[in-house]
C-alpha cells in the first residue's frame, strides 16, 4: 500500500484511462490500416471505377493530404474543446466517410468520403499519444506506448493480408464497410470513458498559420505523389516542392517567433524530444516504403496472386505485432538506447536479404526477410517514440504528439513516392519481371539507406528519459 502511495501518479485522472485509450486504439488502429490497406485494392478499384492509374492514387495522396491538414491543428484544438468532443467527432467524420465510399459508385464521390476518414486519422492519432501521456502514470507508459506503436506497427504490417483476402471474396465496397463496426465501438468507448485531458483555454485562432501549414503539406504531398509518374526534375514537381517546402518555412518562423503559437515547435529545443522524433520519421519511412514495395515485387516478380499476396505477408504481420507489445515493456525495463540501436541492424539485416531475391528466389526467402524486418522495425519504433515524448513535460506533449505524427506522415508519403520512383526506374532499365526485379532493389536500397541513417542517429539516446514534470524516484 505504501509503495503504491510513493508511485508517481498520472498529469491527469480519469476513471477509465483503459477504457478511453482503447477507444483511442482502435480509431487509430482504422486510421493506420486504411492508410497501407487501399494499396493491394487500387488495381481493382481503378477498373471498378473506370480511372486512370494517376487518377486512382488519389485515393491515398488525398487521404494523407487530409491527414497532414489536420494533425498540426490537433494541439490547438484540445486546448480549446474538451477532449470527448474532438474524439468523437472525428470518430463520426471517419465513419460517416466510411460509409460514404462503401456505397459510392462513382470516383468523386469515393474520394469524398475518402477525405473525410483523413479528417478522423488526422485528429484521432495524435490524440492517442498525447491522451497517454496525460492519463497515464510514468511508471506504466512504456507498456502503453508500446502498445500504442503496436497500433501504427501492425496495421499497416497487416493491411495487405487481409484486403488481399477480402478482395477474393467480396467486391472493393467491403474494405470500406470493413472499417464501420471497429469505428463505432470505438465511438462508444470514447463516449463512456473519455474525459477532457487538457486544460482549456482561450487560444486565438491563427488562421494564416493554418493556411501556410495547409499549403506546405499540401506542396509536398502532391509534388511527391506526381514525381513517380513525370520524375522528379519535372516543371510541375519542382514547383510543388518548393512552394511547399517554402511554406513550411514560413508557417515554421511564424511558430517560433509567435507569442501563442498554433503549434509549439521551441519542443526541438529539447534534444531527446528531437532524436526520438528523428528515429520515429525514419522508421516510419522504412515501414511504409516496405510495405509499399512487397507486395508489388510479390505480384510482379514472384506472380502470386492478389490473395496470395495477402497470406505471403501474414507472417510478418503477425511478428510485428508480438514484437511491438513487447518492445513497450523492454523500455520499461531497459530504456531506448540499445533497443533503437538493436532494432535497426536487425531492420538492415530484414532488407539485405530481401535484397538477395530474385524472380527465382524462394518465396520462402523473401518472407523471410520480411519477418526479420518486422521484427527490427518495431523494435525500434516504441522505444524511440517513448524516449521522445517522455521528455516532455504536459503542457508541451500534446504539441509534440501532434509535431511527431505530422512529420511521420510526410516522411511516409514522401519515403513511399520514392519507393515509387524506384519501381518506375526499373521499368525503364527492363522489361517484365526483370525490370521490376531491378526497380524492387533501387527500392529496398533506398529502405536500406533509411535504415542505416536511423542507426547512426541513434546513437545520441543517453538511456530511459523520465518526464519533465514527474520527480525521478
């Protein structure tokens, strides 16, 4: 009894933290799936739907757009809304969308709906760290950020397997009814448990900020998704880029300088709050363009078909996940440095031996390299993700929550552009599947390099991080 007594206590109480943080998981669990899932349904949705290939990717450019509109707004909206209410609405938004492209029959309206669920993964996911942070006590967050990590580990890891599955069966409506019944439990929850995390205040609304944060995401995603099909040195291309690079220059200075900023990036004032961060954005990266580039090289190089595919990545699903729940407690227990550090050589390990696949390779291989890589990738990710948000005290977590999964999500799509790229190179090097063969490993190349930078950076974690404002025991 005394030692429970003596235990730091959470920034915030509230009844049922299990209960408000599952409600929280499981829309962000959606949000992540959604995200990877559309890819291995893309070939069919473009025949369903009459559109070209460039037409159809904006199912997933225009998701993630959304998404990187929303999050920079997140810590500025829970400081001036309770928390329940931002939850729910933008559990409802992802559900109503939801519905919205499941019964759409028609390309507009898909992309509609499909827009409207990046407005629930766009407020819901920085919220799922930042609420933990708040409503947890420090002695418990590397087992609830760990599986926190499980949630944007695994969906994406496990995405293909099952649209691969469900697309055999069923018709591409299905992906979208799909994600209605986990929303709406998730609303219930939310509805029940959910308290307000943060405290309330009158913050202006700084609406030239949110219109350069607008344009810079939206600059840097579009410039990203065209590149793959006009090249990179392309007129159209570059000017995205710079327009949008220019943007978030500007909506950066802005921040820094202003006296209530939107968003509070003096956050990277704090040096484990910014190597963290750094290794969370790379690994991210080496995730998505992963996940991007198996099941391309699984259809186009080894011919599997679309349910084939789905069940040649099961494995690797199933191991990110195992590892994901127990990388949280190994921080508990160990602190981040050489978790990050282990996490990505064995994630290097995962890519070179994808690396030495070919047409003619085993399929047994290359599912082999993607299990290694599965279990290195999110090994490293919730340790890192921890060590950075921990050291920030409450008033600065839900800026840097938000700051944390913006960046994530650019470095997805850019890092998934590029694996693109690679792809589109090697096509042009050779045909068939030679030419994917050669574009899949410019590909895993690319994830390699990803890999290695992350690893070296992780070099500047000093151990296990206590919170600011929590007094060390």
């Amino acid at each position: 009894m005394e030692l429970s007594q003596s235990l730091p206590k959470a920034r915030v109480q509230i009844a049922h933290p299990a209960l408000a943080m599952l409600g929280l998981m499981i829309g962000s669990f959606v949000g992540m799936f959604s995200e990877t899932a559309l890819n291995i349904a893309l070939p069919s949705l473009m025949a369903a739907l009459n559109v070209s290939q460039g037409t159809i990717q904006w199912l997933v450019t225009g998701y993630m757009l959304v998404i990187g509109i929303c999050m920079p707004l997140s810590s500025l909206l829970s400081k001036r809304f309770a928390t329940k209410k931002i939850v729910l609405f933008a559990l409802g938004a992802f559900a109503l969308g939801a519905i919205i492209s499941a019964t759409a029959s028609v390309f507009p309206v898909v992309l509609i709906g499909r827009m409207m669920q990046g407005i629930g993964t766009g407020l819901i996911l920085p919220l799922m760290f930042s609420v933990a942070m708040q409503i947890f006590p420090p002695q418990r967050l590397g087992t609830v950020m760990g599986l926190a990590a499980l949630v944007i580990m695994f969906a994406p890891a496990i995405g293909p397997t099952v649209i691969g599955i469900l697309l055999g069966v069923a018709s591409w409506h299905a992906i979208f009814w799909l994600f209605v019944p986990f929303l709406v439990v998730a609303f219930i929850l939310a509805a029940i448990a959910m308290d307000t995390a943060f405290e309330q205040k009158a913050v202006p609304v700084d609406w030239l900020s949110i219109l350069l944060s607008t344009i810079g995401f939206a600059g840097i995603v579009v410039g990203t998704s065209m590149a793959s099909d006009a090249g990179w040195l392309s007129a159209r291309v570059l000017l995205a880029l710079v327009v949008g690079i220019a943007a978030l220059a500007a909506y950066a200075t802005r921040q820094l300088h202003d006296q209530a900023p939107m968003l509070n990036l003096h956050v990277f004032q704090n040096r484990a709050f910014t190597t963290g961060t750094l290794l969370v954005m790379l690994d991210f990266g080496v995730i998505l363009a992963s996940m991007y580039l198996l099941p391309q090289y699984l259809q186009r190089v080894m011919n599997l078909p679309v349910a084939m595919v789905g069940i040649a990545m099961l494995p690797g699903g199933v191991v990110n996940a195992l590892v994901s729940a127990v990388a949280g407690r190994m921080y508990d227990r160990f602190g981040a440095k050489w978790l990050t550090r282990g996490g990505f050589i064995i994630a290097m390990l995962g890519v070179l031996i994808l690396l030495m696949t070919n047409a003619d390779s085993s399929l047994g291989q290359v599912i082999a390299g993607h299990i290694v890589l599965m279990i290195g990738a999110p090994l490293a990710m919730s340790p890192a993700q921890t060590y950075g948000l921990n050291s920030l005290n409450g008033a600065e977590s839900a800026d840097g929550s938000a700051v944390l999964n913006t960046l994530q999500q650019i470095v997805g799509a850019v890092a998934t552009a590029v694996a693109t790229s690679m792809l589109a190179v090697g096509g042009r090097q050779a045909a068939g599947a030679a030419g994917w063969t050669i574009g899949a490993h410019y590909g895993f190349i690319f994830v390699l390099i990803i890999a290695a930078v992350a690893f070296v950076i992780s070099f500047g974690i000093r151990g296990k991080v206590q919170s600011q404002d929590v007094p060390v025991k």
